[in-house]
C-alpha cells in the first residue's frame, strides 16, 4: 500500500497508478498544544510503502510518524521513499560542536524502516548515514523531457563541475547538444556564491542550466544573468527539487529565465515532470 505525507500526495499518487497498488489516505490532525499527529486508519497489507518529501521539520516528524503508524497497523516491511531528504546539504560538520544534520535525520528514518529509496541526493554519500539498504534513484535525464524539441544548438551547463554529471543525463536524455559546468564558489561563512561561465560559447545558443536543488535561485539567477550578458538565446532553469524558497521565482525571472522546470519531488506548480515510473522501477 501507498502512504503519503501531505508534502508528497500527487507523487504518492503517481506512484500508486504507475505499480498499480492502492494508495492509502492518511489523516493529520494538529493539537491545541501545536503537536502533531499522523495516522493511517485504513492502512491494510504486510507491506507500506511510505512517500513522504521532508521539505521541512514538520514534514519530518509526520514521515517518522507514518512509519510508526503502518508498523501499528500491522504492516510487516516498510519501505520509505524520500523524493527530498532535508539536511541532506548537512552532511558534514563545518565548526567544532556542529551537527552532521543529514546523518542524524538518517538514522532517525531508518529507526522506522526496512529499506529506503533517495532521489538524487545533493551529495550521493548521504546514502551511508542510514542504518538500512538504500536504493539512490537519479532524476536529471527526466528534466529533458518537458523541454521545447528544437532548441537553437543547445549547451546544458551545470552550475559547479561537481554537477557536471547532471548536465550530461539531461543532454543524453534530450538527444543532443553539449554538456559543460560553471565554475562556482561559495564563501561557507556568509554563504555568498559567485558565478563564473566557462569558456563554452554561448552566443545565440538555447541554454539549459541544470542543478540537483533551487532552493533560493541565487546560484541560478546569477548564472543566467552571466548569460544573458554573453547574449545567450533563451534560458531555461532546470532542477530535480524545486525547493523554490521565499523570492526565487522572482530572482529567476528577473534575472531572464525562459522557464523553471522541475520534478514532483518537491511539488511545486514548476514540478512538470514525474519521478513516479523511476521510484517504481526501486520497489
């Protein structure tokens, strides 16, 4: 059975129609006190497949509660599906007394699971900090799929050579053009990105900018006005996670992105693609 958090409905959905089984409808119910609660009244099977993005604290613990809740109800595996693992860009302690954040909310999700499948984690090794398997599931190739057919010679660029990998599935996935990174540095105290383009040529070419996560469009919004100024055709802004926080659209737009095209890991009016028939593919 299906089990979605409320962050994850219409990829739970997704998912339900795409393995063809049933797909639970959990209730959330908020106390006086601020305290949460999550349950599963109609939960029935041995095995519950929870999707649940943890898209913020709160999303969190419900997902730690859902587990719980199908274990009460019976169930006898638990596989938990995070299409967007929070504090997953945590995984290391910068400071002395610092939190490795990620390992920490990992091993709270394995406490309530048999097994886990991760979407394109912003770093790969986070699959470690679980105390269960982990199946990593990469989406950038879907990112091709709602991009216009006939792009003017087309350059998919990742923002940092570390995503490079990225800006090649979707450039494989689409069928043509080159692939290639921007360099980028981030000043970890002020938090601070600078943006420099590569030495691709990018005059009267379609561009397509391809990142793991946009959270605040800062990065991105930098990197497409250091396109514009190099009279670049259109620019399109493509991510698996769609975090989209507080004036990223606005960045993006002022800084003249065509569009913003994401998956439903974070959904998002954005999210123009499914990673439903690939996280069935890990079940």
């Amino acid at each position: 059975m299906i089990v979605p958090g409320s962050a994850s409905q219409a990829l739970a959905a997704a998912l339900a129609d795409e393995t063809g089984r049933p797909l639970a409808t959990p209730e959330f119910h908020r106390f006086p006190d601020g305290e949460a609660r999550a349950a599963v009244p109609g939960f029935a099977g041995e095995e519950a497949v929870v999707v649940a993005a943890t898209t913020s604290d709160e999303a969190f613990v419900e997902l730690l509660q859902l587990q719980d809740a199908v274990r009460e109800a019976g169930a006898e595996t638990v596989t938990t599906v995070l299409p967007y693992m929070g504090y997953a860009r945590q995984d290391r302690a910068f400071e002395a007394g610092q939190p490795v954040s990620a390992r920490a909310t990992a091993r709270a999700v394995s406490t309530g699971a048999d097994r886990v499948v991760l979407v394109s984690p912003h770093e790969p090794g986070v699959a470690d900090f679980f105390d269960v398997p982990v199946e990593v599931v990469g989406a950038a190739s879907l990112l091709s799929e709602p991009l216009p057919d006939g792009l003017v010679d087309p350059l998919f660029l990742a923002p940092d050579e570390s995503a490079e990998a990225l800006s090649v599935a979707a450039r494989d996935a689409y069928g043509g053009g080159e692939a290639d990174f921007f360099e980028k540095e981030r000043d970890y105290d002020t938090g601070a990105v600078t943006v420099t383009p590569g030495d691709a040529v990018v005059e009267g070419r379609d561009v397509v900018i391809v990142d793991d996560i946009v959270a605040t469009g800062s990065t991105m919004s930098e990197a497409v006005a250091a396109l514009r100024e190099r009279d670049a055709g259109d620019v399109y802004a493509a991510c698996v996670h769609g975090v989209l926080a507080g004036s990223a659209r606005t960045r993006l737009a002022a800084a003249g992105v065509e569009r913003v095209v994401a998956t439903d890991t974070v959904e998002r009016a954005e999210s123009a693609v499914s990673v439903a028939p690939l996280v069935a593919r890990a079940l």
